[in-house]
C-alpha cells in the first residue's frame, strides 16, 4: 500500500504545488490522477517517488517512509530521458547493473521483448523515434520490477495509433505483475482506458478535488454506451471542479 | 514499376555520393597544388630567383636533408617533449579547476572571476617575467605552454559540468547510485564530447604556445629552426620546420581523436546521418 499522508509541498519561490494530498493506493491498484496543467501532479509523482521531499505530511510504502529514491518505486518521466551514450539494451540494463550478466541479460532481452523493440536493441537512443524511446523508458522503468510505479503523462507526446498501442502494453504488464501504479494524464479517455479510479486535481493549491471508481469491466471498450456514461461523468465532475476552483479561488490565484 | 524505380533511384544516389567522396577533398587541393607547381615553374623559367620565397624543391630538398641528418628528428622531439609537459600540465590543472569550479556554486564564485580576468591577458605577455621567475630553461617554456593549454580545457570542463542535463542526473538518482557510481555512469560520459573538443583546442594552443616559448631563446626545437633560419638567411630552414609543425600538430590531433573515438561512437551514429 502507497499512501500520501498529509502531504504539502511549497516550492522556494513560494508557489504551493501540494496542500495537504492524501492519497491511499492499495496493492495491484491503477490510479489515475487527471488535472488541468499546473496543478501539482508532477509535484505529486515526484514527492511519492522520493526523488523531493515534501515540506510537511510523508509518503509510506508499506509502512516505511520514503524520503528518498526506493529501489521498490520506479518512476517514469514525462519524457523518455535515455542515457544517449548506452545503447537501448545498456539503458534498460541501467538499474541492474551489480547484478549476474546472465541474469541481467535475460532480463532486459524479456523486458525489450515485452515492449516490442527486440530489434532495436543494439540501437543508439539518437536512432529511436518519440514512440520508440518512450517504450524504452517504459521498459527500463519496468525491469528492476518495482512494486510501485509512477507514470508522468507516459503518452502524452504519442500519436493516437501509438497511444492505444501502449495502453495496452501498459494494462499486459500491470496484469503480470500486479504493481501499485500512479498514472498522470490530461486525457479522460485514457483516464478511463487505464484506471480503477480517478483522482481529479484542482489548483492553487494543489489538491485532490476527488476520487472516483470507475465500474467498467476489463478489457475496457472506448466504443461503448458505457464507457461513454463514464465519460460524461468524469467531464461533469471536471467541470465542477474547475467551476468551484473559479468561485473559490481568490482573484490573486490567477494573476500571471 | 514503383518498385523497380525506386531501385534504380537509390543505385543513382548511391554511385553519386562515392564519386563525390573522392572528387570533394580533390576540389581543396587544386588551389594550393596549382600555386605550389605555378611558383615552381615561374622560378625553374627564371621569373623569379626564389631566394626569398624558396620553391617546392628546394624545400623538400632542404627537409629530406634535415632529416637525413637526424637534426630535424631531434629539433622536432625536443618540441614535441615540450609541448607534451605543457599539455599534461595544463590538462591536469584545466581538469581539476574546471571540475571543481563546475560542480561547486561556491568555488566557482569565488575562483572563476579571478581566471577569467588572467585570461584577458595575452598570454606572451608573461614571458618576461616568466624568464624571470622561472630563469630561461626549460621550466619557463613549459610552464607557459601550460598556460596555454589551461584556459581550454579548464572553459571547456568547467562548461560541459555546468550543462550537464539535470534531467539525466535525476535518472542516476532515481536508480539509487552512490557518488563514484554518479560520476562513472552519468557525469563523465556526459561531459565527455566537450571534454575531447577542449583537449583539442588545448592542443593547437599547445603547439602555438611552444613557438612563442622557444623564441625567448633556445638552442634546440622546432622554434630555434625557425629563429636560425631567420638570422642565417635559410628561408627553406623556416618553411621546413614550418611544415614540421603542421605534421606534428596534425599527427597529435589526430592521436587525440582516435583515443577518444571509442567513447564517442554514440555521437558518430548521430554525426553520420
Ligand atoms: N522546481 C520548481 N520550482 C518552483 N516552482 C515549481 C517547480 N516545479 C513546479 N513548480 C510550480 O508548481 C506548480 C505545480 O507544478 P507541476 O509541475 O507539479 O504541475 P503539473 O500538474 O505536473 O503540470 P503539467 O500538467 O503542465 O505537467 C506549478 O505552478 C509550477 O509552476
Ligand atoms: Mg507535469
């Protein structure tokens, strides 16, 4: 279990990008937090991750505290980030150097395999397409088989075509292994593709406006009569929040 | 149709870029070859005495009996340690400093000012008090061929530090590496081409530096065949040595390149496309 307890963030200059987040992801679980651009999810991803440290509450996995970068915590930026002098498979390998080569190979020939890039795999980074790279990041992320992963708009910059693609390479792999994921994006659609539930975010500050279920059955249909009810749904929701974010806020919020 | 077109199209661009290959290094030598054989005609036909501006011949004779004599292996090696010293020298100190002043927000505020403003001077200008210091010998040329090499290679690591991506450092953070491990994995494949392109500039300084440090008085280089040349009336000597240099200079370039090529292959995948 992930759990954000209390968690506020305020950078140096002042901004608060967190206030008091709580959040509980249990074991197997796919949360997807959805929020306008702004409004603290990468804060959110980051703080989880250990990678920065929040100025108040904490983050626990399975009852310890992270307060810094976890071997059980994999995270994925919003880009692919590769190490462009480490050929594909040498940067899928990246966390698992120490380890027995024959081990380590066999991981990373599975993990590329996984991800549909076998073929790539004596490739310079610089050789990779957007979609290609950001597969690889996926597989490095993924092959140290953390228990939790965290997923920073993963497709955001894909076409449609590559996007659905990668969905389900995504869903395949939360099937195997079973992770906790936190997944952050600006589409509903995918919101709803992926998620067991929705965390909607709201800005200035930062905070969880609200988490829902969402009862679909896997594999999930976008074409649908029921996916579109959801659909509408998550918009109302979004729409509301937005629309009290507005009324509440004070003016000074949104000065530039 | 289609297909069979687009075979023959690729086979058409295919032949032109390998004619290219050998013709365009061509095209740069008709300008020097041409002046080089008209120079030699205008003299061999009397237009000219060529005292002065010797022709190809004369130099080539001049060089073939330089080296005949071993005067020219000897006169080039003594250079050549000295431009070595140098180099270690400043590439060490340039290394250091730079890593440091890179890294460190506060060394670098406090040493980077003081550097810069010694590298506003022109370097030369330090060979009086150079000769003074550290007497005429050995200890003066090499310090200030060191002092040339220094600046950059201390510029280029100090800057390929700074702009290392922190993005990427992040990566390094989030798969726990301890401090050695960050600076093998991330930092120094990093700053790596920067590096190699400041060791190089660092070495053309090198080579510059020497000439200027073996005419405040030496009796054996490189240099000194230039200056005995000047004060004897042997242009031929002169434009020898020159040559020597630009062999040399070219030579330890190309030494520099090749040691670092391994390291860079990944850069060459994308120079290639
Ligand atoms: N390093 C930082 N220093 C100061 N302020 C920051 C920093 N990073 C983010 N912020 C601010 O904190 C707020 C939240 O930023 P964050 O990156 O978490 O948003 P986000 O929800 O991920 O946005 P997007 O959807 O555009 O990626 C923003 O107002 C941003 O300007
Ligand atoms: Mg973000």
């Amino acid at each position: 279990m992930l759990v954000l307890d209390r968690v506020s963030k305020t950078y140096p200059n002042g901004v608060r990008a967190l206030e008091d987040v709580s959040l509980q992801v249990a074991a197997g679980e796919l949360l997807v937090i959805i929020g306008g651009s702004g409004c603290g999810k990468s804060t959110l991803l980051r703080a989880a991750s250990g990678l920065d440290t929040p100025t108040q509450g904490r983050v626990l996995l399975d009852g310890i505290t992270i307060a810094a970068p976890h071997e059980r915590i994999g995270i994925l930026f919003q880009e692919p980030r590769l190490l462009p002098w480490l050929r594909v498979a040498d940067n899928v390998g990246f966390g698992l150097e120490g380890r027995p080569r024959a081990e380590r190979d066999k991981r990373v020939a599975f993990a590329i395999e996984r991800v549909g890039l076998t073929e790539k795999a004596r490739v310079w980074p610089r050789e990779l397409s957007g979609g290609q790279a950001q597969r690889v990041a996926i597989a490095r992320a993924l092959v140290t088989r953390p228990s939790v992963l965290l997923l920073d708009e993963p497709f955001s910059a894909l076409d449609a075509f590559t996007r659905a693609e990668l969905q389900d390479h995504l869903l395949d792999l939360w099937d195997e292994a079973r992770p906790i994921l936190v997944l952050v994006t600006h589409d509903i659609e995918e919101a709803l593709v992926l998620g067991s539930r929705i965390a909607i975010m709201r800005s200035h500050p930062g905070r969880i406006a609200g988490v829902i279920d969402v009862p679909l059955p896997r594999p999930r249909d976008r074409l649908s009569a029921a996916f579109d009810e959801q659909k509408r749904r998550v918009l109302k929701l979004l729409d509301s929040t937005l629309k009290r974010q507005a009324h509440k806020a004070p003016l000074h919020d949104f000065q530039i | 149709m289609m297909i069979s077109f687009q075979a023959v199209g690729a086979q058409g661009e295919l032949r032109k870029p390998a004619l290219a290959r050998i013709l365009r290094p061509a095209l740069g030598l008709i300008v020097p070859v041409g002046l080089a054989v008209a120079w030699e005609l205008a003299v061999k036909l009397g237009l000219s005495n060529g005292r002065l501006v010797p022709p190809p011949s004369i130099i080539l004779s001049t060089f073939a009996d330089l080296a005949a004599t071993g005067e020219l292996q000897r006169h080039a090696i003594v250079t050549l340690m000295r431009v070595a010293a140098g180099f270690g020298l400043g590439v060490v100190f340039g290394t250091l400093v730079g890593a440091i002043t890179g890294y460190s927000g506060l060394m670098h505020r406090l040493i980077d000012p003081t550097l810069q403003g010694l590298r506003a001077i022109p370097s030369i200008a330090w060979v009086p008090l150079f000769i003074l210091w550290f007497g005429i010998f050995e200890k003066s040329k090499i310090i200030l061929i060191a002092i040339g090499v220094f600046f950059p290679v201390y510029l280029g690591v100090m800057g390929a530090v700074l702009s290392v991506d922190r993005k990427i450092v992040e990566v390094g953070r989030v798969f726990r590496l301890s401090g050695p491990a960050m600076v093998r994995r991330i930092l120094l494949p990093a700053v790596m081409p920067a590096y190699v392109i400041s060791l190089r500039a660092g070495l053309g300084l090198g080579w510059m530096f020497v000439v200027a440090a073996e005419f405040m008085g030496a009796s054996e280089g490189l240099g000194f065949l230039l200056t005995d040349g000047q004060q004897l009336g042997k242009p031929a000597q002169i434009v020898a040595a020159i040559v020597a240099f630009a062999l040399l200079g070219k030579l330890t370039d190309w030494i520099i390149a090749s040691a670092a090529a391994p390291f860079l292959r990944w850069e060459d995948a994308f120079a290639r496309r």
